[in-house]
C-alpha cells in the first residue's frame, strides 16, 4: 500500500490525526531502561499505535548516540506489529543528484521508511529522486513552526506579494505532485498560514509539528488546517507524550497522554 493509502486508513481505523514523534534522549529515559533507545521507543509505540495515525522517528536522536541500527530495528517493529500505521522519517534532507539519490535509498530502503521529510528549498531536481519512490510519501517543508522561519519563508515574491511558503506550497500542489505523494510540513504555531496553506494545496495532508512542548493551539490548528471530510492532518507530538512517565510506568503515562490528545484533537473535527 502507498503512504497515502495507509495514511488515509489510519486517519479512519484509529479516528485519529495524532502523529506519534519519536524523539528518544536517552538521558530523560526512566533509569531502569539503561538508555535502551529501541525498547524505550518500542514500548511507546505499542501503547500508542492504536491512537495514532503516523509516528514519526527523528534522524538525529538515533545516530547522534550511534543507534542507527536501532532506529533500523524500531522501523520493522512497526511495520510488523502495526502494519496500518506509515512511518515517517524526520530527516529534513537536502541536496541534489547522486547525493540526493543516496540519501532516498537511506531512507527507503536501509530504514524501510514510508515518507520522509525534505527541504525542497533547493528546487524540484534536488527533490526529484525522492519522487521516483512513488509508494511513498514525500513530506516537503513550507512553513516551519521554529520563530526564524519567518525569516525566509514569510519574505515577499515579486509584485504581486505572495509569501516564499506561499510559493513553495503552490509549485509543490501544482507541479511537484504528479504522482500524489507530497504533503507539506506547516508548523502550529502558525494557525494564520495553515490555513492558507490548506486555501493552495486543497485535501494534500499536512505534517503540523508544534502542539505540545511547543505550545501550538489545537483548537486553532485543526479548524485552521482540517479538509472538509475532517482529516488531512497529522498533527505532531513529541515530548509531551514520550516524557508524560518518569517511572517504570513510562509507557502507559505515555498511553493516557497520546489519548487525550488524540481525543482533543477530534474535538475541533
């Protein structure tokens, strides 16, 4: 099945929007796990799949600490025993030709991932070979929920006055998405051009990272970015949910969390 196929049905099957980030710090893990990165992310996952519609692995966490193959071993664990549920690499990848082309073969076929995020900033080549994996999804960057992406992404085009995430949200919706497999990252904090987005793009699935530790609104986020059939979302949290438990009880601390947010998120469906 296609990301976006699998996305769509976990949307339906969990009632959920809520995607899962997976950002393991060994150094706030519960002291019995010994900074176990796989199984402190494997038992989170388990208690959580059936409230999420995504989860979403961060690069960073896993190879700063040389736990790549853990990360490797996280993603066929979910695969096998939450097959509905799609993988996201949060890896934010950027450059063009064979190196590019490394990195998508990295991403889908060491790590077995089903989207992956990419900076699209240097222009459709350098996301090209990404694109040639047509089952998967390709999660391009737009409007970022850190303060200093209204340093770039916000500066006005040409006469007219269009935004650079505006632009970027356009030829990504028009152009890019030839075979349906794009979606867009656009940041909570940014309710305002959330919803513009959604005006460009109509029903292309947004990642929206950002509620939680980051203080984005749900309420404002879900009105501001949902499609008309309610879904269209997968909206991130991270620490709010890995870090709910300090104790051995980490993961069903990390359970009650993913499904009141989950449940807060319907809400405003």
């Amino acid at each position: 099945m296609t990301f976006t196929g699998m996305l769509a049905s976990a949307w339906v099957k969990n009632h959920s929007l809520l995607c899962v980030g997976l950002d393991p710090d060994p150094a706030r893990f519960p002291a019995h796990l010994q900074g176990d990165i796989f199984r402190f992310c494997a038992e989170i996952v388990d208690a959580t799949a059936d409230f999420a519609c995504a989860f979403k692995p961060q690069i960073a966490y896993f190879a700063a600490h040389r736990a790549e193959d853990q990360l490797e071993a996280l993603i066929a664990h979910i695969h096998a025993k939450h097959p509905g549920v799609p993988v996201i690499l949060d890896a934010k990848r950027g450059d063009i030709g064979s190196t590019a082309e490394q990195y998508a073969i990295e991403a889908f076929e060491r790590y077995r991932a089903d989207a992956v995020t990419v900076n699209p900033y240097m222009g459709r080549d350098s996301v090209e070979p990404w694109l040639a994996y047509q089952d998967k999804g390709v999660i391009l960057l737009c409007r970022t929920s850190n303060p200093g992406g209204s340093d770039l992404q916000f500066q006005k085009i040409g006469a007219g006055g269009t935004a650079l995430y505006e632009l970027v949200a356009e030829k990504i919706a028009r152009e890019w998405n030839t075979t349906g497999q794009c979606a867009l990252v656009v940041g909570a904090t940014f309710p305002g051009e959330i919803a513009r987005v959604r005006q460009i793009v109509g029903d292309l699935p947004l990642l929206v990272p950002g509620i939680g530790a980051q203080g984005g609104d749900i309420e404002a986020t879900v009105k501001a970015g949902k499609t008309a059939a309610g879904t269209g979302l997968m909206i991130n949290s991270s620490r709010a949910i890995l870090y709910a438990g300090k104790g051995e009880d980490y993961a069903s601390a990390a359970r009650r969390v993913a499904q009141d947010t989950r449940d807060a998120i319907n809400r405003w469906r």
